[in-house]
C-alpha cells in the first residue's frame, strides 16, 4: 500500500533531483545550471516546499478520498479502519480520476501518448526521451530547463534529451502532443491520460444517418469541437445541408473561413443563423472551440426555439433552458458543461434526434426523415444497434 510521504523521503528525492541535474550538466552543449540560481532561488526555496509538499499535494485528495469512503467502513474494527480506508482511498483516487500516481527515484521511462499529461510537485524531473511535448500548467507556473539553464513557461516545447525541473508550482508538467512519447522521470509524478471518447456507437449511428461523418482521418471525439464544426452540425440538424452546399455566394463577409466550410457559413450568414464573431473585421473564427451552452444552442435552434430578443431563451442558459424542457436531465447537462468534447457533441446531437420539435407532436429525427434528410431505414437499422439506454 503506497503510504504519506515522509519529509525525508521528500528531501532525498529533491536533493538527488539536483544531484543528478548538477552531475549531467556541465558541457558547452548542456551548461551547468547557474550557482546564482541555487543560492538565490532553489536552496531558499528548498527547505519550505520539503515540509509544504506532502500536505499541499497529497493531503487534500487523500483526505477527500477517505471522507467519500468513510460510510463504507462504518462496520471495520477500529484498529483495522486506517488501513482499510486508506486502501480504499487508493482505488477511489485512481478509478475515478483516472489518474496515475507514482514515485521514482531515479530517472524511470514512462510511455506516454497524445493528451497524456505528466505532472509533478516541486523537485521532480523531466526528460522527454521521444516524441513531442509542451509544458503544461497553472499560469504563471514553470518548469527549469537545467541543462539550458533558463526557465520554460506552459505551452513552450519541450527540448528532447532536456532535464527539466519543477521548481516553484505544484500541477506543473508537460502535455504530449505527439501520437506517443517516453518520458523519463523521477520524484512524485502523476500521469492524466488523455480523454477516452465514450460514445463511439452514437458517432457510429449519427454517421450512419450522414448527421455526423467526422474527419478524413476519424472522429476525433476527444478533442473539443469547433464553431464551423458545431455550425455544421446544426445544418444538418436542420435538414438543410444540401442547400447550403448548394450555396453559391461564398461564405459571405468572412475571410477566415477554410474552402471546405465556405458554403456553411455562407448559406447560414445569409439565413440569419450566424453573425460571426466580428463583421467589422470579416472574422467568423472557425477554429475557436464551442462552449456546451453554445452547441446547444443550435440544438434548440434545430428544434425550433429561438434564442433572438423576447425569444425562448438566452444562449447563456442554454443548458438550463434544455433541462427545464426536458430535452435533457440535469445529470446529463452536469455531464456535457465540462471539459466539453466532440464526444458530448454526439452524445447530445444524438438524443437531440428523440426532443419533440417545439410547438409540435413530432419528434426531431421525425421531422428529418419527413424532409428527406434522413434515411428512415438507416436510422432504424443505426438505433437498433445502439446497446445502452439512456441515463
């Protein structure tokens, strides 16, 4: 059982952090790191982040962990509890965060993916062996490049071969941005894999019914979704992408809009259905992610409320307004509001297709197959395969 880190243990791990970092540096092609460096800032801050490293990073998770699970051992012997809870709490940690944690002394390989993110409190090291990677983190935080001897703020590239040290913030690290990476690493770590899409099937029925057909190179349900794409999708939703590909015109008084998606927002600028982020500057910013209230905005536009003055609803509660109509639970809306992915996207297009079409008996999907936009065998054939009910 992994047990609280003790202060010495702590101390041991910092120190041989700089001992390894002092040692492998030194060259013209690896400089050492700076002797100012130490005196005036890792050495003075040493000593407080030994003794505020274990209570700030540990306790409040394990303590939360032990609160949640404390009904559970009501019936242990009490000399036995401790221990049971603090297993518990282990499991607890690491199922429901989905977050590895760990402890190396020395420099171990981690191998790592796209969207991993590796953490680590103050002294421990990184060293990306392969792969691509950026610093991630709180802003303001940084990490050390020792065998540069400068510091790397989040969103700067991680250098290959590199040691770079956590130093002043704790849920400091770097994120992998290639397809897979090795990490070494050494000191307390955890390790965040990327989001595992969980509606597959429901982008699998949606493409079936061509209401959601992905990318030339995938789904890509673990990544957040785009305006065009979100705008897109309300088209379809709307039984209206053949006239819009049919769009002649352009896309309107934006410049910053990709060929592909040149007829969406042009036809959709022309029906009033978009207004771009800035007209003044020809902007309809296709790339900026779409919020959860956002997309489902044009999911209640697709169901025929209207979010203009004295309209229906706001866009801002957008997610409330649907769980007020019983378009979806307040479980569900909790769910989708964050992170929000192209996978709560299908998700919520998809039971979107079940919502009554406002002021009628009809349901959306109903509407769809009416306007010829939907193939009613299909979608039979596409729901039928789906093997989970709806929570």
């Amino acid at each position: 059982m992994r047990r609280r880190c003790t202060a010495a243990v702590l101390l041991t791990a910092l120190f041989c952090s700089f001992v390894v970092a002092w040692g492998s540096a030194g060259s013209a092609s690896d400089p050492a790191i700076t002797l100012s460096y130490l005196e005036k800032i890792f050495f003075p801050m040493l000593s407080k982040q030994v003794s505020d490293r274990a209570e700030a990073v540990w306790k409040p998770l394990f303590d939360g962990a032990v609160k949640k699970l404390e009904t559970q051992t009501a019936d242990v012997r009490p000399k036995d509890r401790t221990e049971v809870v603090n297993a518990l709490a282990e499991e607890y940690l690491e199922k429901t965060a989905g977050v590895r944690y760990g402890f190396a002394a020395h420099l171990t390989p981690v191998a790592c993916r796209k969207g991993d993110v590796l953490t680590g409190s103050v002294g421990t090291g990184f060293v990306l062996q392969t792969g691509d990677a950026q610093v991630s983190g709180p802003a303001g935080g940084s990490v050390v490049n020792i065998s540069a001897g400068r510091t790397l703020a989040p969103g700067a590239a991680v250098p290959v071969g590199q040691r770079l040290l956590v130093t002043d913030r704790a849920g400091t690290g770097i994120r992998i941005v290639s397809d897979t990476a090795a990490v070494a690493v050494d000191g307390h770590y955890s390790l965040t894999p990327a989001y595992q899409p969980q509606y597959t099937d429901l982008a699998d029925a949606l493409y079936a019914m061509k209401l959601f057909l992905g990318t030339p190179t995938g789904y890509h349900l673990e990544r957040a979704p785009s305006r065009l794409e979100a705008l897109v999708m309300m088209i379809r939703l709307l039984g209206e992408e053949s006239a819009a590909l049919a769009y002649q015109e352009g896309a309107g008084p934006f410049r910053d809009v990709p060929d592909w998606g040149r007829p969406y927002v042009g036809y959709a600028y022309s029906r009033g259905y978009t207004a771009g982020t800035s007209l003044e500057k020809g902007l309809f910013s296709p790339d900026r992610s779409v919020t959860p209230e956002q997309y489902m905005t044009f999911l209640l536009r697709a169901l025929g409320y209207s979010d203009q003055p004295a309209g229906d609803f706001v866009w801002e509660r957008a997610l409330d307004f649907a769980v007020e109509t019983s378009i979806v639970s307040a479980a569900e809306a909790a769910m989708v509001r964050v992170p929000f992915y192209r996978d709560q996207v299908v998700y919520l297009s998809y039971y979107a297709l079940s919502a009554r079409m406002k002021g009628a008996g009809v349901t959306l999907l109903t509407r769809l197959i009416e306007n010829k936009a939907v193939d009613a065998a299909a979608a039979s054939s596409a729901m039928a395969a789906i093997g989970r009910t709806r929570p």
